[in-house]
C-alpha cells in the first residue's frame, strides 16, 4: 500500500493496516506499509505484525529525516465520531528523530505528567486546523525504544486527571504505528492490542 489512506481490513478482527501520510500533498518520494501476517500465540492477543518503508525525499522543506513512533487515539463524546471538531485526538510520542516536533510545540507545554510508565511527560495542545480538532500529545522526557508494553488506559486516566475529557468519552479510533516526515528508513513492528469494554 503507497497510496495516502490506502488501507487493508484484517477480516475476522476490529483491526486494519492503513498507510495515512500527514503532509501527503507536500510529499516528494513514497511512504509504502505492508501487512505481513497476524500471529496468535497461545494465551495471548493477537498480534498485527507490518512494515513501513518510507523513501521520502522532500516535505515542505525538510532536509533531515523526520520521524516518530506512536499511539494516536481519537475520543469524542458521541459513540463513532472520529472527524467531528467536538473529537479529540490524543497522542502518547514514545520516540522521535530530526526535529519531529508535535502540534502545539510553539505554544510550550500546557501540563506536566511527573509519572506514568516509568518516566515523566510533557503535554503539548492545539488545533489541527486541517480537521479543526484539538490534538494533545504526550512526549516523554526519556524517550523509548525497543518494545512498549504497558496499560494504555493510564494514559486515558492522566488526562482525565487534567480535564481533558470525562470517564464517559469514546474511545472510537485507536492507531499505532509512525509518522515519518523526510527521510529513508524501514519500520519492521508488532502490534498487539486489547481492548476490554466495560
């Protein structure tokens, strides 16, 4: 899949493997995703594994390789809203190269999380003004690197703590994977997600 949004639905789960390019119009070069194969070890979730081989070689003028690893949910307080300006995109950066900076870096960091999966966090905010919607992301102070395996509902419950939703949002749009900006490089990951309704 190189096309921006192409995407491929893994029949029999909630699950696909999408190939989003953010700033595809100002792209030079390709941003290619692939689905390699869903494993099921035993006792365990299911495991999405895939490939990201970006050969981009200009975006708005970016002469270094840009590019971050991350989760990036979308709430809204009605059940399947995931476009509307009243949704909220959530962002947990877990590492980043060149420069990558996330909406509302100019703005300074609104909050500070002093510790949640074993580091402490600075929150960034602002609008998208591509979607109209407030875009918060979470950037590490240490970054990660190898697997992450943690609670992803902490990070919900963080900012539920500063008031930037209630327990009583939608959770409708859970993504994982990158955003890579400029560059040349090949993302080889496994994904394995679990979500339990209550």
């Amino acid at each position: 899949m190189c096309g921006n949004d192409d995407r491929d639905t893994l029949e029999g789960t909630p699950w696909l493997v999408a190939n989003s390019m953010y700033g595809a119009s100002a792209m030079v070069g390709s941003h290619c995703t692939s689905f390699d194969r869903v494993e099921n070890p035993p006792g365990e979730n299911p495991r999405v594994v895939f490939t990201s081989d970006s050969a981009i070689e200009y975006v708005a003028n970016t002469t270094k390789f840009k590019g971050n690893i991350c989760f990036d949910f979308i709430l809204s307080p009605a059940k399947g809203d995931f476009t509307s300006p009243s949704a909220q995109e959530l962002m947990l950066w877990l590492q980043w190269e060149g420069g990558q900076l996330p909406i509302g870096w100019d703005r300074g960091p609104v909050a500070t999380i002093p510790s949640l999966f074993g580091t402490s966090w600075k929150l960034y905010e602002d609008i998208n003004t591509g979607n109209g919607m407030t875009v918060h992301s979470l950037l590490p102070d240490t970054q990660f690197s190898g697997s992450f395996e943690r609670d992803l509902k902490e990070w919900f419950e963080a900012l539920i703590g500063l008031g930037r939703f209630e327990e009583g949002t939608f959770v409708n749009v859970g993504n994982a994977g990158s955003e890579l900006f400029y560059g040349h490089s090949v993302l080889e990951a496994t994904l394995g997600l679990q979500i339990n309704l209550g």
